[in-house]
C-alpha cells in the first residue's frame, strides 16, 4: 500500500521531471509507481523526490539508486525486495535480522556473495544456482545446485564451464537416457525410464538444451552438439544466423520472429506470410514491421518491447478504442512483464519548472555578484557620493 511520507530530501539538481500525460491518463497510478519505484534511473529518482507521495516503497526498496531515499526512511523498507538490491548490503549488514535470505540469493552483489558464503546454511540453492554471480560458490558446491534453475535462468558466461563439467560427471548410460527423453516424449517412456532416472533429472537435460541454442556465447558448444539443438530458441539467437542460413528447412518461424538480428529481420520481411505476430511484438528489432501493420499486434508482448515506448505513444495516443487493451495488458504485470525501458520512459522533462530552478539559482548568484561587499565599495569609491543616492534607490 503506497503511503504519504514526507518531503525527505533536499533536491540535488534543478531538473524537474513529470509523468507522460498520455501515459499517466490510461494506467493506474499504484501500477506506474511500483515499476518506476524499481527502476534505477536519474528522472524516476528526481520525480519521486518531488513527489513522495507517489513512492511505492516496495519497488523504491529494489532500486539501487534510492539508498539515500531508503536510508532517511528505515520504518518504510520493505525488507524482502531490499534484500535484493545490490547496492543495499551495507544497509543490509547494520540489520541482518531483516534480511530476507530467499532474495539475498538472487542479489548479484559482490557483498550479498560473501554474506552467503559466511552463512552456507541460511542459503536457498533453488533460488542461488539463477545467480550470475554467484558462480564460484556454485562450483563448490554443485552437489546442491538446481540443476533446473541453472540451466534455464543462469546467463554467467561462465555457466558454460559447469555445465560441462556436469556433462563429464555423468555416466555414457545416463547421457543415452536423457537423449532419449529428449527426443521422444516423455509419456511414452515414462514407464520404462522411471526406474532408472529421476524426471527432475530429464529436466535439467531439457532445460540445458532449451536455455543453451538460445545463448549467443554457446554457438560452439552448439555446433559439437548439432542433433541436440533446440531449434525453436536457436532461431530466437541473433548469433546463429550462419546455422540457421545454412539449415532453412530448420528454422522455427516462431523463434525467428523474435530474433532481433538484422539478418533475421531481412528473412522476415521477405517472408512475412511466415512471421508470427506474437512473436514479433517483442521483437526490438522490428519496430517498423509492427508499426506497418499496427492491427496485428499482440499489445502484451508489445508492452514488454524494449524499443517500443514511442511505437506505443504514437498508436494508443492517436487512437482511443485502444486504450482498453492498453489499459489491460500494461497494468497487469504478469502478462506484460517488467519492460524496464518502458517504466523508464513514463517521465519526461518538465522544462518549465526547471527553467523556473535555473531562473532562481541565477538569479540568486547575481544577487551574490553584484552586491558582493567588495563591489559595493569599489563602486562607491568610483561615484562617491553619487554612488550612495544611486544604492539608496534601489
């Protein structure tokens, strides 16, 4: 629940920012706050520093830019969303017993990695093996690893060596199953494959597949591996274009809607009875495609488009009937997403305010200058007596 604190902070600079008119008109102000509470950039912090009534406290405990904010304001944390603000641990240190130890592990901070390494016991793996930076206390322990996790959420460029070294960990019987389930479905082996294999196990093996052909760093792991490919997200991956070109009769549509290479994009304007639309509105690098055929867009992947904030004005600002389809999808998060460029881009300048600030401070460093006392009396030396009845006037 947003509250009403008050004024917290003297303003640092003279920029004033406000809400897009047409943006704040069609979403739900609680909506607008959390996401832009979470997001660490210059005008979302000087707007929430005009306006503290508009913080949510659960998104601003998130943003590492807000510790200031979060520092002046301790009753109002909300410790489970601080706990994985990697600029927090230092605030985190002086209370750990608030920390939230489940999002602790999520934290991405040097500091919150030490802290975990200090407490082994208080750490949740299902929750650490998603870390990117907490690879090296992963490789210490990849006994407790979820595998799982890991292979789907874990982007590390040194992920890569762990899971091959999982791979060398595992029997040639174990790697023939997992193949097998691979390829085949799961149903129809079931009954023979659960008494040698745990079908978390099968997971991980998916996983690893699925998350790996859409990572731009594993195109070699991928070309020793060519029959594992996962073809739906390799033809999501802007780095596997030359695989992709050289196997045509392979590539996913669907994947390759949401490729953002410029190869990609090529392939899909030549191809447009080929595109997947719903694929495509998430696609960065299709703005102009989606801006061609407005009608086909899907609105909950357009609003977790990186790159479409002005596609979205231009469509929804100039058309009405879409408000309520914009209205739906952007203010529900989980079908929208957390488009961190779009909740940036909620605020613009408000330049006539900040050219009242600068006004004033020029104003006020005139008025230092021109009556400074070492002016006043050369100046009175200069027109003596003049110079008296002159300052007495104004």
């Amino acid at each position: 629940m947003m509250t009403t604190p008050p004024p917290t902070r003297k303003r640092t600079g003279v920029e004033c920012y406000k809400l897009r008119q047409w943006f704040a008109q069609r979403i739900h102000l609680p909506v607008i706050s959390f996401y832009a509470s979470k997001c660490a950039d210059k005008s979302s912090i000087s707007y929430f520093e005009e306006h503290p009534e508009h913080i949510d406290w659960g998104g601003l405990s998130f943003n590492p830019h807000a510790i200031h904010l979060l520092e002046e304001n301790l009753d109002r944390i909300v410790w489970k969303t601080l706990s994985g603000n990697s600029a927090a641990v230092p605030l985190l240190e002086k209370f750990s017993y608030r920390i939230d130890w489940n999002f602790l592990c999520e934290n991405t901070s040097p500091d919150a990695i030490r802290l975990l390494e200090n407490s082994p016991d208080l750490i949740h793996w299902e929750k650490l093996s998603r870390n990117p930076a907490a690879i090296s206390l992963l490789e210490k322990n990849m006994d407790r690893i979820c595998w799982w996790n890991f292979c789907l959420f874990n982007k590390a460029p040194e992920a890569m060596q762990l899971f091959q070294q999982k791979i060398n960990q595992t029997s040639e019987w174990e790697l023939f199953l997992f193949d097998l389930f691979y390829c085949c479905s799961f149903h129809c082996f079931h009954c023979f494959c659960c008494f040698h294999m745990d079908h978390r196990e099968w997971c991980w093996w998916n996983a690893f597949w699925l998350n790996i052909s859409s990572n731009p760093a594993a195109i070699p792991i991928l070309e020793q591996h060519f029959w594992r490919i996962h073809w739906l997200t390799l033809s999501s991956n802007p780095a596997a274009m030359h695989i992709l070109k050289r196997y045509p009769d392979k590539i996913d549509w669907r994947g390759l809607s949401a490729n953002p290479a410029p190869e990609a994009i090529r392939l899909l304007e030549a191809n447009p009875d080929k595109i997947d639309w719903f694929f495509l509105s998430k696609n960065s690098g299709a703005i102009h495609l989606l801006q061609q055929h407005p009608e086909r867009i899907d609105w909950g992947n357009l609003s977790n488009n990186t790159n479409a904030f002005e596609l979205l004005e231009q469509i929804v600002g100039e058309d009405d009937t879409l408000d309520l389809r914009f209205r739906m999808y952007f203010a529900v998060p989980f079908i929208c997403g957390f488009n961190k460029n779009l909740h940036m881009n909620c605020f613009e300048m408000d330049f006539a305010t900040t050219k009242q600030r600068q006004c004033a401070l020029f104003k006020e460093e005139l008025v230092q200058k021109v009556f400074h006392p070492s002016r006043i009396a050369r100046y009175l030396e200069m027109h003596g007596n003049n110079g008296i009845d002159i300052l007495d006037e104004l």
